[in-house]
C-alpha cells in the first residue's frame, strides 16, 4: 500500500482485484493476497472447467475461501466495456478495489507470430488485453484509491537488460511483436503512473516474473522455442510479491522488479 509497513503487515480489511485469476499466477497471486489478509476479486473468462487446460475463477475462488478470506469470481472478458463496467460495478458493491494486480495477458500461440504471420485482428487484441485494459482499470480504480491511497502491480515481461536463461531459451525461441510492444508498454505505465498517483498515496509497482512454470506457459512455450518445463517454480515471483506489498512498496514505485534477481538480493530462493 501506500504507506511504509513492516516486514509482518497485513491486508486485513482490504480488497484486492487480481485479473486472469483462473490459473497460473494470476491464481498464485489472488491466493497470496487471501494470505496477506485480503479479501479477493477473482475475474477471467474462464467459469467451467475446460478440457485442455485447468482452472476456473470458481475454484480459485474457493480456494480463497478455504484460507479464510471472502472471494468473489466475477466473469468477464476484458476487451468488452460492458465487462469492465459489470467488474467495477460488483467490486463497488464489494467496498472498492485497494490492491489491484493487472495480470491477465493474451496467451496465445499468436503471441509467436511473425510480423508476416501476424493478423491485424491478433494484433489489436493483444495490445488491447496486455496494454490497454490495464490502464482503463488502473484509471477506475485508482479514482476510488485516491482519497485512501492502494496499490497496482503490473504482471510484466519482455526485455530486461538481463542475460536469457539458457536452460529455457532456445538458440530459435522467439516472440512476436504484438506481445513484446505491450509488454515493454506496460512497464512505461507503470514508470509513467507512478509519480502522478504517489501524492495519493498510490504505489505502482511492475513484477517481471521471468520464466516460471505455469499451465500456459507449459502449453505455449514450445511452440515460440521455449522450455518452460526448465524455468521456474511459480512459488518464487509469488514469494517476491508478497516480499514488495510488505516491505515498503512504494520506496519502489515506478520500478520494474525483476523476480530471480530480487528474490536472489533478498534471501527469497529457499
């Protein structure tokens, strides 16, 4: 949140807002928020169960529950206005969003595409998902945080400045451009956002998980040339999720915190 706090606060009372929370680590991060002491909005497309791949809103909702915390699994798909109204009109109802994490991405093997194979229709969509929609929500709920300070983690990827792993990077991977010029867009939000919410009290944080093994990325990475059974366990960006919200959050505003590097700088690994 906006305010320093210990290495032991919690967010009892607090509402937090996690976005593609069906699985991976969108569900990681709206389980370690429930562990932190919030309760939880959980939103994605997904509500039944789907044959190729696992997780619904619905069952990371019960698992929220199952640590105590009130869920509520809110269907939306966030490229549709109307959506994105009926989320923020049910989160409203559920005493407004303090911690909003802006995760949901377009994972799709189109995120590989060339430029010659990409299709103006794939390419739209996925800056509209990756980049757009966490604007328009960090626009609407940071209204409503103004007046009591919160906090915005950005879900982020793309170029860092550090070297590939090269047990998971293939001399062939490859991604496409749609995804990287979105990804690299909401690491400037946040570098953007930062200074104009912090005299509200609003920290605006991004988290650059690196390769981390998720039911996605196990699907997708092959098919871009990347072994993502070679990364790494989901439990470490979430250790340094967690280790950001508790240990003064914004000291760290507008940064990009890149997780093997950050969980390494602070004991995170094991």
């Amino acid at each position: 949140m906006a305010e320093t706090v210990g290495p032991q606060a919690r967010y009892d009372g607090k509402v937090a807002l996690v976005t593609g929370a069906s699985r991976g680590i969108g569900r990681a991060l709206a389980l370690s928020m429930a562990d932190l002491g919030a309760d939880v909005i959980v939103t994605a497309r997904t509500v039944e169960a789907r044959s190729d791949l696992a997780g619904t809103i619905v069952e990371t909702a019960e698992a929220v529950r199952a640590r105590g915390r009130r869920a509520w699994p809110v269907a939306a798909d966030l490229t549709a206005p109307g959506d994105v109204d009926a989320l923020l009109a049910a989160a409203a109802g559920f005493g407004g969003v303090d911690v909003l994490v802006n995760n949901a991405a377009a994972m799709q093997p189109e995120m590989y595409d060339s430029l010659w194979a990409m299709t103006a229709p794939s390419w739209r969509y996925q800056l509209e998902l990756n980049l757009t929609v966490p604007w328009v929500l960090t626009q609407r709920c940071a209204l409503a945080m103004r007046s009591r300070g919160g906090g915005l983690v950005n879900i982020t990827s793309g170029p860092t400045g550090h070297s590939p792993n090269p047990d998971v990077v293939t001399d062939d991977a490859r991604v496409g451009a749609a995804y990287l010029v979105s990804k690299v867009g909401v690491t400037q939000l946040t570098a953007a956002l930062a200074p104009e919410l912090a005299e509200f009290g609003i920290a605006v944080l991004a988290l650059h998980p690196s390769h981390t093994r998720t039911e996605n990325g196990l699907r997708l990475g092959p098919v871009g040339g990347y072994r993502m059974d070679r990364g790494h366990d989901i439990d470490l960006p979430v250790a340094v999720f967690e280790h950001l919200l508790t240990h003064d959050p914004a000291a760290r505003s507008g940064q990009v915190v890149f997780a093997p590097d950050y969980a390494r700088e602070h004991g995170l690994l094991g």
